[in-house]
C-alpha cells in the first residue's frame, strides 16, 4: 500500500510540476506580447513627439561669454595702441559698420545673459 501512495503522489507531484510549468509557460508568452505591445506604442509616441528644441547648453553659453570676453578684451588692447587720425570716408564708414557690428553683438550677447539668468 505504501508503495502504491508513493506512486500516487509522485504521479500528482509530476502532474503540479507539468501544470506550474505549464501555466508559466503561458505567463512568459504573455509578458512577451506585452512588452512587444509596449515597444510598438513608444516606437509610436516618439514619431509623434515633437523634435525638441536646441536650447543650448551651460557649456556652449560658457563659450559664447568667454569669446565676447575676449572680444572686449582685444579691442581694449586695440584703444590703447597709437592710431593715426584717417579722413577717408571709407575707412570712417568701415569703422561705424564695425562699431555697429559690435554693439549689435553686446546687446545679443547682453540679452542672452540676461535670458540665462532669469532661468
């Protein structure tokens, strides 16, 4: 009798086994459709996201204030160099488009650090 109880256990013991995995079986393949069901929806969302917008980083900010730095400094260099007195009405022309290049690039520069700070 004993050994027909073993036989019977073991029998249900293989039959829980074959039925748990079994059953995991099932569980993996549907975690499989999920997660490919997932995939596809980002796949999706981020064709419909909209490209982001290239705000700058702190390291190109540091490069444009550091080039306007040096800028100002070049042109300090530059006043206290002798200059000899021009009357050509070219070279004063030249002159006032480069004073207006620079002061158009200060207030760009000024307005960008501006902007920066009030983040």
């Amino acid at each position: 009798m004993n050994d027909d109880l073993a036989f019977c256990l073991d029998q249900f013991i293989d039959d829980q086994v074959k039925l748990i995995d079994d059953r995991l079986e099932v569980l993996k393949q549907d975690e499989i459709t999920e997660c490919n069901k997932i995939e596809q929806e980002k796949i999706i969302f981020n064709k419909n996201k909209p490209a982001p917008k290239n705000k700058g980083t702190h390291y190109e900010d540091q490069i444009l204030i550091d080039r306007f730095i040096q800028d100002l400094r070049d042109d300090d260099e530059n006043i206290n160099k002798p200059k000899t007195i021009v009357d050509d009405q070219s070279c004063i022309d030249t002159l006032r488009a480069e004073i207006s290049t620079k002061v158009n690039a200060c207030s760009n520069y000024i307005t960008r650090i501006r902007n920066l700070a009030k983040r």
